[in-house]
C-alpha cells in the first residue's frame, strides 16, 4: 500500500457513499423519513470502513490538516460530479467559482511540504 496514494483512493471511495448516504434519499421524498435516515446510517456504515482507515494509512505521510483538506476537496468533486448526474441539478458559474476558490484556499495547506 503507497501511503501517499491508498489514502486519496480510499478518500473518494468513502466520500462516494457518504455522498449517496447525505443526499441520495433525495430522489425519494415520498418515503418516510425513518426509512431515509436507516438507509443513510447503513450506507454511511460502509463509508467509515474507508474512512478511517485511510486516515490512519495517509497519516504516515500527511498531517491531520492536510488529510482533512484532501478529504474537503475530494467531497467537493465527488459532491459536483453527484449533483449533476444523479440528482440532475446544473451547477452554475457561482458553484465554480466558490469550489474554484475552496481549492486555492487549501493549496497554501500542502504549501509546507
């Protein structure tokens, strides 16, 4: 396992379901909302099994910041990407712009390696 790689790779992997567990109830507001919140605790139950190990694989490498930026950044994409071809929502030049804006920001985090 590449500590520098396995981390970024288990990351999107964990935000792919957390993703769906936060959001994916959306294309099913008729349900009750018990059924949405079990659905999303067992799909979030998947999401810790990525998770945390990648934080403990890439904290050979990374510091506690710098993972928890890749995290963001990586939710961002994998956010945009869900937005778009699941729930059929544009993003505008506003959403760009702001997410555009998030990764500068955490550039300056992997600034002091």
């Amino acid at each position: 396992m590449n500590p520098h790689i396995t981390p970024v790779a288990m990351l999107i992997a964990s935000n792919v379901f957390m993703t769906f567990a936060w959001y994916g109830h959306l294309k099913f507001k008729t349900s009750p909302l018990w059924i949405a919140v079990f659905a999303s605790w067992g799909i979030a139950f998947f999401e810790y099994w990525l998770a945390v190990p990648a934080n403990r694989i890439g904290s050979a490498v990374y510091s506690a910041a710098e993972l928890k930026t890749m995290q963001e950044i990586i939710t961002l994409a994998v956010f945009a990407i869900f937005s778009v071809f699941y729930l059929k929502e544009p993003l505008g030049w506003n959403h760009l712009v702001g997410f555009g804006l998030i990764a500068a920001g955490a550039a300056f985090i992997f600034q002091g390696r």
